[in-house]
C-alpha cells in the first residue's frame, strides 16, 4: 500500500457500500444452504446485520 498512488483502499470502499455488488440479493438462498450444511445457527445473525436483504429496513446503529 505505500507504493499505491491513491490515499483510499478500494477495499473500504467496497466495505462502506454494503459489500461486493455481484454478492447483493443473494442472501435468503444462501440461508437455504446454511440450513441445509448445518449451519443454520448463523441465520438469526445475518438477518440483523443485513435486514435490507430479507425486506425489512435497515440495521440500528
């Protein structure tokens, strides 16, 4: 990153708005995956940090 001509890592960038774009929308069907590979424990987790994803508003901060 020293040798980067820019002061601001893509990386946040991408972070700061929501995540990679090609990954949005994709969500409910991946927790159809959890469910079924016996992860099913995390559901309740990514439901609160990306509510917009199952239709309900945003997240309090």
């Amino acid at each position: 990153m020293e040798t980067m001509p820019f002061d601001v890592d893509p990386l946040w960038t991408v972070m700061k708005e929501g995540g990679p774009y090609h990954a949005k929308g994709f969500l409910p069907k991946y927790t159809q995956w959890l469910e079924q590979t016996g992860r099913g424990h995390a559901i309740s987790e990514l439901k609160r940090r990306h509510p917009a994803e199952f239709g309900h508003g945003y997240p309090k901060l």
